[in-house]
C-alpha cells in the first residue's frame, strides 16, 4: 500500500461543518413538557395503493432496475407561518411543532425546499408514539440551495418540531414541500408481496460467517469487518432507494467521495455534474446487525434504521458506460464514526472470486458471495462483470450501487442490474451485473465523466489502492501544513495566511482547472473576480504536504 500522507487543513475565518451528523440518540425538547395545547394535524389524502404496487412489480423484473422506489410522494406547501403550532418556553426560547398523519404509511419523511437554520437551533422528526425519533438536524444541514430531505420515520402519525433559542429567534426557515408516505422497505414483515423483513428469505444478514459453504479458501472476514463501515443505504429524493460505498483516494485525504450507480440518478446524461442536485439524498451508515439471520425463513433482529446519517451531496462524476456515480457528501462524517474509506482496483484479472454488500429493498445490510472468476459482458451497452450465479446470499431492487470487491478486499465495480432472486432459502441460479470500475476509471474523457480525476487527482498512475479507517488517514506523518483565507466568502479577492512559498490550482465543481500561481512573500492573494459567482475549490501544495478549501465566490 502507498505510504499515508496526512493533508490537514486549518481555516479560522470560515466553518465547513465537517463534522455535521444527525442522529437518533438526543431527545426532542418538548419531551420533557406537559404541552396541552397541539396543533391540528395535516391529513394526507388517500391514493391507489395497489396500482403503485403492481407497478412495482413490473419493475422487479427488469434486468436494469429503476431506483427501489419505497414511498408515495404527496405535493404540500406547509412552513413555521403558514401551518403547526409556536410554543412559547418561559426563558424566551420556543418552540414549533407540525403534525402529518397519512393513514395506512409504515414510515414517513419529508422534503425541505427551505431549509435554514441559525446556530444553536435544532429540528427533530419522530413518531406519535415515540418509539422512532431522527434528530436534532442543525446548522450543520444548511446548504447552498436550502433543499434537505431527511431520513425516515416508522408510522404514519408523525412530527416535526423545530426548537428556538430567543438568541435567534426568526432567523429559523423550514418550509416542507414534500411529504413522503412510505409503502414498503426498511426491513419490517408486511403484507406477503413483500416477503420477509422486506428483502427475500436467501439474504445473508452481513454479520453471518462470510466463507459458509465455500470451497475456495478465500477468507472474507477481514473484508466484510471492513465494509460494513463503508456501505451506505441511500434515500434518493426522498422516495427512491439504492446503495453505496464510501471511497479512499491516493492523496488518502479523508475526502468523502461516495461511489454508487448511475441509474440510480435517473436519465440525467453523462457528465451530469451540478446540474443533477443531490442535496436531497440521505445516506444511512453502519446500519446492520449482530444477531444476524443467515438465510433462514426467520426474520431479522435489529436496529429498525441507520443513526449515522449524512444529508446531501455533490456530483463528481457519471457515465453510462459503465453505469457509474461518483458523488462527494456534503459533509464528512464525523471522526468519531471512524468509517472505513473502500479501496478500489481497475485491474482486470484475478477476479476469482467475489464479495458484494448492500441493502436489498431496503432492508438492514447484507452480503452476497460469488466463488467463480467473473467474466466480462456488455448489458444494454454497458460494460459489465458478470456474476453468472451466486453462491450464498443474493442481491435485490435497492441494492443498485453497491460494490463489487475482489479477493485483495478493492472495489472492481458496482451493481447495474440482473435476474438474480431467491427461490426459498436458495437463489434462483441467475446471473447479476456490475458496471466495472477499470472502465469507469479514464474513458470518459473529462472530469465529470470519469473516475481518475477525482481518486487520482496527482495523476500518479496508481493501479490499484487500498482503504483504510479514517482515524489512519487522520495520522499525522508529515509536517501540517496550515492557513487560512479571507475574506471567505468573496466578491474577488481571496487572501491566504501561509508561512511558505507555495503553488495553487483553483478548479471549479466539475473539476477544471480555471486558475494556477504560485504564493510568495510579496504575493499571497487570488483574484477570482473574472469568474462566475459560486463555489470552487483550491489545491495548495508546498514542500512540506498538500491541502485544500472550499471558495465560496458571491
């Protein structure tokens, strides 16, 4: 593995929220009240429920699936002054809540198409009962477009409550757009259509022995400890599910680039860039269970939902090709998460055998095992490994993104699609396919188009690279190269606090480099007057390590 390089970055003038989170572990303020008075709650009509189901169905059978799609959508327009209730608190602070009640829903959730909220200021979502809560959501979920779409909730008797400190008070906006009424997926038994704990009975549980039954020698346990703190279940727009992994790159900066597939975007076009907005994904981490069920009729003990949750992110890179999405979230997960950041190989050989995790329809983390060489094959144009038959577990709807590993524990690839199902505890013996990294790595020809310019950004011609936790990347081997800049943001110029001579690359979303210089005793600015307004990024590399920031130009 190539020797870990620790590019740490001190901005004082500006905060990132690199450590934003969202969780289920605080407990909403107005628990703690006797509040007598309630708002009236919003109704959501009724809608065909079998219709949406049948055509499920349909799309079950599809070799290259749409995004698992879990939830009916209903059009609202309720905000802090049209609709819910305020609560003033005796110390000045206060607080709203808004009640939703879709009869019939097994979870619910929300899109924000104004979401904003001062310091200090919290929102939560739970259920009437108070038996699933998600929150406190804070400053930290603030971003440029003011669109947030949050995580689930079990029940279809639902709140939103917004707490207030009177330090800010009227600086808060949520504005709810969306409601979601959740049908099916997340791993509860339901109606049989919908089979056990969501996906089928031949799914092995992560945490189950990952060499059952094989033959082969190859030892998977290592590997499987390892992804199971990098794969992702992801809320796409608040109604659509697929799966990912959280990727390393060979600067091992802690970056947090996120790899999926790319009909999980819809037919966006190759090359999408900013133009797709991805600030309404939610991606789910660290969700499975260590009471596993291990292809049994039995279902699945555990956590009923992810509590490490990160809200937004930006696209890299996508092509059709090879049916890949590389995003960047929005914000890194926190080190106290210490996630794993997936190693990736665009080898060709010795593919002896494979290993996928994912989250099938939905539900709790899962793993599928393919002990034979996987072979090449073009699907609908794509060019694809393909697992001909898989030897324990299986991949379902929901599963879309997720990553195909090789013996050295690297990404190979992630899933587009394929006939793969279960028959009884037993796969049906069909064959799935994953779009393969080798391709998506320099065919695109740009940036926004392939995967090399933003996991190799140095261009050190690395064929292969290993992952590893965050809290090794974090580790200091070098000096630290620190500054800050200011004003950030900024009309045109941006003034850096460096303590030696450096050079610069400025690059904007889609990667191209737009600006390059060099900073000396007598020069330590970059005018950005002659671009567009709007964000970009800087590369600053001295003899002693290398570091980036955010530029924020208005």
């Amino acid at each position: 593995m190539m020797k870990k390089i620790l590019l740490t970055l001190l901005i004082c003038t500006v905060t990132f929220n690199l450590n934003a989170q969202v969780s289920d572990q605080t407990t909403p303020p107005s628990w703690a009240f006797n509040l007598k008075s309630q708002p009236v709650a919003e109704i959501m009509p009724s809608f065909d429920l079998q219709s949406m189901i049948a055509e499920d169905a349909i799309e079950a059978n599809q070799v290259i699936k749409k995004p698992y799609r879990f939830g009916k959508k209903f059009s609202v327009a309720m905000d802090l002054f049209n609709s819910g209730q305020w609560t003033e608190l005796e110390n000045g602070d206060r607080l709203w809540r808004l009640n939703v009640v879709s009869s019939g829903a097994r979870t619910m959730n929300f899109m924000m198409d104004r979401y904003n909220l001062p310091e200090g200021a919290e929102m939560y979502i739970y259920n009437d009962e108070h038996t699933d809560k998600i929150g406190p959501y804070t400053i930290n979920e603030n971003q440029d477009d003011g669109i947030l779409g949050t995580w689930v909730v079990y029940g279809d008797n639902v709140w939103i409550e917004y707490y207030e400190p009177a330090s800010v008070r009227g600086l808060g906006r949520i504005s709810i757009n969306e409601v979601v009424h959740g049908y099916r997926g997340f791993g509860e038994a339901e109606e049989s259509f919908l089979k056990l704990n969501e996906s089928a009975a031949c799914n092995v549980d992560v945490m189950c022995n990952p060499n059952q039954g094989s033959t082969n020698g190859q030892d998977w346990s290592t590997i499987r400890d390892n992804y199971r703190h990098a794969v992702a279940r992801i809320i796409i727009n608040g109604a659509g599910l697929c799966t990912g992994t959280l990727v390393n790159n060979v600067r091992e900066d802690g970056t947090p680039y996120f790899l999926t597939a790319d009909h999980c975007l819809g037919n966006t076009g190759d090359g999408a860039g900013t133009s797709y907005s991805a600030t309404g994904w939610s991606f789910g981490f660290d969700w499975y269970t260590n009471t596993p069920d291990c292809a049994t009729n039995s279902n699945t003990v555990g956590a009923q939902n992810p509590t490490r949750v990160i809200a937004g992110a930006t696209l890299r890179a996508n092509r059709g090709a090879s049916d890949v999405a590389l995003f960047e979230l929005n914000t890194t997960p926190p080190a106290s998460w210490d996630l794993y950041y997936a190693g990736w190989s665009r080898a060709t050989s010795g593919v002896t055998s494979q290993l996928s995790i994912h989250h099938p329809s939905g539900d709790i983390m899962k793993l599928a095992r393919n002990d034979q060489s996987a072979s090449f094959v073009t699907v609908s144009g794509i060019s694809c490994w393909n697992i001909a038959d898989w030897d324990y577990g299986v991949t379902e709807g929901g599963s879309s993104g997720s990553c195909l590993l090789n013996p050295q524990g690297q990404i190979i690839g992630q899933l587009l699609g394929g006939s793969a199902a279960c028959s009884g505890t037993n796969d049906n013996g069909a064959p799935d396919f994953y779009g393969r990294f080798n391709v998506s790595w320099n065919t695109g020809g740009t940036a926004a188009t392939q995967l090399k310019d933003w996991l190799d950004p140095d261009n050190t011609g690395a064929a292969s690279y290993d992952g590893d936790y965050y809290s090794t990347l974090s580790t200091t081997e070098n000096q630290v190269l620190n500054f800050s800049v200011f004003p950030n943001p900024s009309k045109d110029i941006f003034n850096f606090d460096l303590d030696q001579e450096a050079s610069y690359q400025v690059y904007d979303l889609s990667g191209k480099v737009i600006a390059t210089g060099e900073f000396t005793d007598n020069n330590n600015s970059v005018d950005l007057s002659a671009v567009s307004n709007g964000i970009y990024f800087i590369n600053v590399q001295t003899i002693n390590g290398k570091a980036t920031a955010k530029l924020i130009k208005e």
